[in-house]
C-alpha cells in the first residue's frame, strides 16, 4: 500500500487536543512524519533506549507513537491511538 498525505482531517487525542493538522503526514498503516515540530499539541518524554514515545502534551496520556534516536526525521503515530477530524 502506498502512504498518501491526509488532506482532509487533521488527528486529534481522546480528550480533543490536537496531534497533527490536516495534510501534514504521510499515511498508511501509521502517520509517518518527517520533523518534530511538524508536531501540535505532542511531548517527548525522555527515552528508553534509542526510542522516544510521543505522548499527549496537555494530559500526558499515551504512547500515542515513538520515534527513534537514530533518525532525527522520522516519527510514528499509532493511528488507533488518535481520532481524526
């Protein structure tokens, strides 16, 4: 399957914060996104091991995906984890 860009809705957390604004991932089993500042309403906590998990900046809740260390360009977002637009 290809990844394609959401044009249409963004991903908001549970609680309404949001992740990622519409058109800024690239999608197909997970949101793979190139730079954390591409990032809404998301925290980095510190890592375990070469893996950071991404969490909800406002309630804290996830993991709601990871990045690893040893590429600073690329992000996951568990899909399951977030609700669209």
């Amino acid at each position: 399957m290809q990844p394609t860009r959401k044009r249409k809705a963004g991903l908001r957390q549970p609680g309404g914060s949001c992740v990622l604004q519409p058109g800024a991932a690239l999608f197909s089993r997970a949101g793979l996104v190139d730079g954390m500042l591409i990032f809404e309403d998301v925290g980095f906590p510190k890592g375990v091991g070469d893996i950071k998990f991404l969490v909800c900046a406002d309630c804290e809740i996830g993991p709601i995906g990871w990045h690893c260390l040893d590429d600073k360009h690329s992000f996951c977002v568990a899909l399951e984890r977030v609700s669209q637009d």
